[in-house]
C-alpha cells in the first residue's frame, strides 16, 4: 500500500488500538484522515499518547503540539520546547514525552545531555538499559540507562545516516537508512542480520509498527507511504555477518526486496475523504524530491486545556 503525499514526510505513527496512521509534513501539516495546519515550520515528529486520543507533533520551530485525535483542533503547546528545531517524539510513559533535537540535545522530562555526534533516531532496549542512537555517519551508538555524558558501545555497519530506528523486541530493532534500505538490526551482539525492505535510493524518514503489529509502515523522501507485511520480511534470508551487507544492499538496488503490500495515492485519499468516499487509487507514481530538513527556529503559542502532566515534567 502506497500513500503519495503532495509534500515530504518526515514522521509516521500508527494509533495504538484502530487502523489509523499519522503522518508529519515538511510544509508543518499533520495528515490523518484529514490535514491539520499543527505548525507554520515543517512539521518532523508525530506521536500518539493517551490511548491514541491526543497525537504530539514537533516542529523546526521547536514547539511540540497536542492536538485531538477526532477533531483535530489544538490542545496544549509547548513553546521553545528545545533550542534547537525537533526532530523526533519518543513516547515513554502517557505522561513522558523524549525528545530530540538537530543539535543532539535528548529531553527527558527536566533532563538534557549531549552527545558530540548529532543524534537523529533513538530507541530504548534492553529492558530499559540500553538506549541506541542512530547518527549521520551511520554509526549506532549505545548508551547505558542514566549514563548519557558518553556511549557505552559504537556499532557500525550502515553506509549511511540512520535517520529513524524502531524496537522489534529487546534484542533487535529496525533501522531505516538515508540509502533507502530498511534492515533488521541485533542489538548486543551487534550485527546487522538482514535487509528487509527499501524505498529505491529515496532515504527512509519513519518507521512505525500498525496496532496488531501485523504491518510496518514507512515514510521516505519519495513522498510514499509504504506498508509492510511484517511476517513477509522477517522470513526473508538472514546474514550471517554485517560484513555481507554490501551484496544484500546489491540485491535491494537489484529490486529483488519485497514490494509493499498496498499503494495509496495520498491525493485521491485526501480529496474522497472531503466526500465520504474512503476508497483508495493504487500505484501512483512518486515523484522525486531532494527536500532537507529545515533547522530554523521559532516560537510557538501555549493554550489551555491539557490534561496529561508531561510538558510539566519536561
């Protein structure tokens, strides 16, 4: 299934218990069954909290959004939430928000650190003592549970940045790299067992499991939202090392991944949503874009209204 999004996405989230998937735009929309304005700078991050009755959005202008589900409308804003634009929401707890920014600043609760290599993507494994750092160089950097000053490991193996990671279980995670290449990552022992899935050369930006995790969706620079049959990827051959990545990387230039499961032109969504119609065209053919992230900064409002006590605690 494919979703043709008429501007670059940045983040994707699926609700945790209906078969919704969000999306964040560079041009500050957040996509859901319909387009909300959340921010006037690109919008980066998208989270559900709340049992999926409230979504977080981060923004360039580094404010983070809550907004409700159903209607839309805006509920809390936490202004100059970072220094720094954001660039990902990690949702600890209902009442935790992490996040990250494109200095390497991590924000978890009143607490900050800072790495000397710019942080893109991160998840938590391990049983919560191990926290993994994707970064431009396409190192993955491991750092121990409340010892954030330096990492504990430096696992190496993508050629390129590793611009989103997502928890598979406590040992192995699924990164997505800017060389398009979706992979299944062992975390301690380190190594990198296969490549799943790829968006062509177009760099993957988000990764996010559906609420039954029966398919992984993606978001890329190729403006597509892809969908995954998770069961189909992982039966794929395993490697036995990372140094024999280079010919799988081949394979996947070769086409010779697995296709997504479903295509959806995002346009036709949009435009028969407006009318009651939710049938979906297939196989739009994307276009290309070179879109960056923007780092600008800005400021944002604060509204009343918000329940959850987690833009207190960050």
């Amino acid at each position: 299934m494919e979703a043709l999004h008429e501007e670059m996405p940045f983040d994707l989230d699926f609700h945790p218990s209906t078969p919704l998937v969000a999306t964040s735009l560079i041009n500050g929309e957040l996509h859901l069954l319909f387009a909300v304005n959340a921010h006037e700078e690109s919008c980066r991050a998208v989270r559900f909290v709340d049992s999926g009755t409230v979504i977080l959005t981060g923004s360039a202008d580094s404010s983070i959004l809550a907004s409700d589900v159903e209607t839309g409308k805006a509920i809390a804003r936490l202004e100059d939430a970072h220094d720094n634009a954001i660039n990902r929401l990690v949702c600890l707890t209902e009442t935790t928000v992490a996040s990250g920014d494109d200095e390497g600043c991590i924000k978890v609760k009143a607490q900050s650190e800072f790495s000397e290599d710019e942080l893109l993507s991160l998840v938590v494994m391990k049983n919560g003592q191990k926290v993994v750092c994707g970064t431009p160089s396409g190192a993955l950097l491991l750092y121990s549970w409340g010892h954030f000053k330096d990492c504990s490991d430096r696992f190496l193996g993508h050629s390129q940045s590793v611009d989103t990671l997502l928890k598979l279980d406590e040992e192995t995670l699924i990164s997505g790299a800017a060389d398009g290449v979706i992979r299944l990552v062992s975390i301690l022992p380190n190594q990198i067992k296969q490549p799943l899935a790829e968006h062509s050369e177009y760099p993957i930006e988000a990764l996010g499991f559906s609420h039954d995790r029966k398919y992984l969706g993606s978001v890329s620079h190729d403006k597509i939202l892809k969908l995954w049959d998770i069961e189909e990827l992982l039966a794929g051959p395993q490697l036995d090392n990372h140094n024999d990545l280079p010919e799988a990387a081949a394979a996947a230039d070769h086409g010779e991944l697995p296709e997504a499961n479903v295509a959806v032109d995002h346009n036709e969504v949009q435009t028969e949503a407006d009318s009651d119609d939710a049938e979906m065209d297939i196989d739009m053919e994307p276009s290309s874009s070179n879109a960056s992230k923007s780092k600008k900064k800005g400021k944002g409002k604060r509204l009343n209204g918000f329940q959850p006590d987690f833009f207190a605690d960050l």
